[in-house]
C-alpha cells in the first residue's frame, strides 16, 4: 500500500477518491416513509414464505397419502396374485387326485 502510495501524486487522488466514494445521501430523506415501505415489503415476504410453506405443507401431504396408497395397492396386487396361484395349484392337485395321478394327502382338517 505504500507502494501505491509513493506512485500517485498527492493531487492525482480526487477522481479515484470520488469514484468510490458513497452516493451522497439526500438532504430530503423521509425516514418515516422508509420505514413504512420496508415494514410493507417485510408484510409481502412474511406473506409469500407463509403460502410456500401452506404449500409446501399440502403437498407434501398429499405425496405421502399417494405412496402409501400406491404401496397398499402393490401389496393387494401381490397378495392377490399368490391367492390366485394357490387357488389354481390346488385345483392341478384336486384334478390329479380325481384322475388317480397323485396319492391321498397326508395331511387331514387342513384348509
């Protein structure tokens, strides 16, 4: 930094100076009229964060019934099918037994 400082002449600093230097602030300032903008965007954003999260909430919500409904559906599926298998595997014995194929069961009073 001083080496910055021993390049520039003394005087050469002003458009530099200005070029950063802060806007300047308005003689006419209403504070009270920014403060009432600013509590009114703070009102929008507390209104849009609160929807996003009713939204969010719902959604949620109704994913979560979706699968479960969708995972009971499977298992029904599933259930009905092996239901279905049985039914016709024990049909092909009840068939074989008639026609002589396949012995009698061993085991008796069982459904």
């Amino acid at each position: 930094q001083a080496h910055i400082a021993q390049e520039l002449p003394v005087g050469s600093c002003t458009s530099l100076c200005s070029a950063m230097a802060p806007l300047p602030w308005p003689k006419n300032f209403n504070w009270y009229s920014f403060a009432l903008y600013r509590y009114k965007v703070y009102d929008v954003i507390w209104k849009v964060s609160a929807t996003a999260t009713i939204g969010a909430t719902i959604y949620l919500g109704v994913a979560v019934v979706q699968t479960w409904n969708a995972s009971i559906h499977r298992t029904w599926q599933h259930y009905a099918r092996k239901e279905r298998e049985r039914a016709e595997l024990m049909d092909y014995i009840r068939q074989a037994r008639e026609k002589g194929i396949l012995g009698p069961s061993k085991v008796h009073g069982f459904e």
